[in-house]
C-alpha cells in the first residue's frame, strides 16, 4: 500500500507542480508587460523584471487552490484513462484510502504554500513596491504615483517609498491650524527610524503665518518624534490580502480598540487563515469529478471543467466576502460557506459513483 501511495503522490505532487508552474509563468509575464507602461526614471526594464520576480511568491500562494484543483484532475485523469483507477479498485484499495493517497501530496503544498504566505510574500512585496516607487523618483513632494498617505492629529503626511526596514523616502508634511489654516509644510528626503523615533534626513521647512508672512529654511538633519513606527506603516503600505496573518489579527484588534471598523482586515485574516480548507475542498471536488461525472472524458475537458470550477469558487468568496461586511454577520462565515458546500458536493458525488 505503501508504494501505491508513494505512486499516486507522484503522479499528484507533479501534476500540480506543473500547473502552478504554468499558471504562475502566465501570471509574471502579464505583470510584466503591465510594468512596461510605468517605465521611468531609473526604473528600467531590468528593474520592472525583478519587480515581477519579487511577486512571484505571493502569485504562488494566489493561485496554489486552482492548481490544486486542476492539478488532480490532470493527475487522476491520466490514472482513470488507463484503468489504473479500476485496477486499484478492484484491488480493494478502498475510496477513502485513495482519497488519503491524493490529499497527501496536497498537504506538502499547502504547509509550504501557508508558509510563504506569512514570512516571504508580504516582505518580498512591500520591498517589490517601495523599490519601484524610489526608483521611479522620491526627490519631489507627492512624486510617486501611490505612496502612503497618513495623518496624525492634525498633520498629514505623505510617503513615497516605505521600506521594510524602518527607512521612509520623500516625506511630505503638511501642518494645520485651527480653523483649517495651513501652518507649516515641509519636504524630508529620507528618514530612518532609531528606536524611539525618526532621524530625518535633509529637508526644506515652510512656515506660513496668521499674517500670510512665508518663512522658509532647510535642514541637514533632525530627530521627529511621533507615534507612527515602522511596524504600522508595514501594515498600512500593504492591501490586506497582501499582509500575513499575525500583522492581519494585530491591526484588526488595534481598529476595534480605536473604534474603528475591521471587518476589511478581519476578512482578509479568515481567507488566509481557511485557505488550507478552501484547497482541500476543491480538491475533495476534483476527485469526485474523476470518480464520477469525469472519469471516461477526455484530458482537455477536465482542464476546462476544473478553470471552470476554480472560478466559480473564487467569484463566490469575492461575493460572500463583501456581502459580510455590508450586512453584518461573521466574515469567518462568509469564507466558510462556499469551502462547506465544496466538500459537501465532492462528498456527494463520491457516494452516488460508489
């Protein structure tokens, strides 16, 4: 039984190897050809491919369910087309023993695929998009065309590039009065942070006063003490399917505490956090397709019926998703739901081939 397992885990494991491959390689040179549009500055083409390189662990762990999915079915369709399915049966190698011999391999990706999702891909993409943004120019206020908005009190700030390791690029301050008057605008090129505050880095300071008298005077440094730390701008510069789950929980609870609405961030954690779920309940689906309504059809069809169902899937979490935060129930919920019907019709369809 043993090397039957071994077996069917290779045929599995290299079937879906070879989809995410594909689909990741489609994925890259899509980014790529987008990237090309945003050429400038000192952000050339050999830097718009390492950009694309830095996303590819977090296009990994997008699309490991459909891969997944598509994978066994190409897996366990080349089984069924040559009766090895039915030798095995016939065997006495029961349903739920080929079943484990499938969620096995699986289960390899899913461990590695959790851990890139949560200690590579959210770092990998933070550096993608600030080494972009400081390529593309950060010695002017507002340059880049995303950077980081923020406000604290009364002063609103801009950043052009944040980067991982506590170093903010083209800084723009702007400091209001009561009443809404503008009091002081400033321009920082570069800070770093040292503990308990920023160090910054060569900047121009313009005070506008209640006489509209403007008194302007640059700096070669100075310290700023603030509230902002490099670990919430790590969390604000990235969209929160972007974050991991730990950073997910932490500013979710944070929103709670400032009465804040977190469903945004809660949402996001649950996806993270049920996504092994999710990709075993497709494959739960991909194997009852091969023991049922798939098992005599054709390789082509099974790839299009699998593209098929992964979209769906995806299309109902996009629909529950928001659908929880307008109405109000458990974003944990929404998540769950199209997973429980997944693994209720696989499990369906295995009994009714049985």
């Amino acid at each position: 039984m043993r090397k039957l397992q071994r077996y069917i885990a290779a045929q599995v494991w290299g079937s879906v190897m070879g989809v995410l491959l594909v689909i990741v390689s489609l994925d890259a040179i899509a980014d790529l050809v987008d990237q090309l549009s945003q050429l400038k500055g000192d952000y050339t083409f050999l830097e718009a491919l390492f950009y694309v390189v830095l996303y590819i662990p977090s296009s990994v762990c997008d699309y490991l369910p459909l891969a997944a999915l598509v994978g066994c079915l190409i897996g366990l369709g080349l089984l069924a087309n040559s009766s090895e399915l039915v030798v095995m049966r016939a065997a006495g190698v029961s349903v739920r023993q080929l079943i484990w011999s499938v969620m096995r391999p699986v289960l390899l990706f899913i461990i590695v695929g959790a851990l890139v999702g949560e200690y590579v891909s959210p770092y990998t993409d933070q550096y993608a998009d600030s080494r972009r943004d400081l390529l593309q120019g950060h010695e002017r206020a507002l340059q880049s065309e995303r950077g980081l908005w923020f406000r604290e009190g009364s002063e609103y700030m801009h950043f052009n590039a944040v980067l991982p390791n506590g170093r903010l690029y083209g800084i723009t301050r702007y400091k209001f009065a009561d009443g809404g008057r503008l009091e002081q605008a400033s321009f920082i090129r570069s800070a770093i942070y040292q503990g308990d505050h920023w160090v910054e880095q060569g900047g121009e300071i313009t005070q506008f006063d209640a006489e509209d008298k403007v008194d302007r005077e640059e700096f070669i440094s100075r310290n700023w003490y603030t509230e902002i730390s490099p670990s919430l701008l790590n969390v604000l510069v990235l969209d929160p399917d972007e974050l991991p789950m730990q950073r997910l929980y932490a500013y979710a609870n944070y929103q709670e505490k400032q009465n804040i609405d977190s469903s945004e961030y809660r949402l996001a954690f649950w996806q993270k956090a049920l996504q092994p779920l999710a990709t075993l309940s497709l494959v739960m689906i991909a194997i009852s397709f091969i023991f049922g309504p798939l098992r005599q059809t054709t390789m082509g069809f099974r790839v299009f019926i699998g593209v098929i169902v992964g979209l769906v899937f995806q299309t109902s979490q996009k629909l529950f998703g928001p659908m929880s935060i307008i109405m109000g129930f458990s974003p944990m919920f929404a998540v769950l739901i199209p997973i429980a019907f997944c693994f209720a019709f696989g499990w369906l369809l295995i009994k009714r081939s049985q």
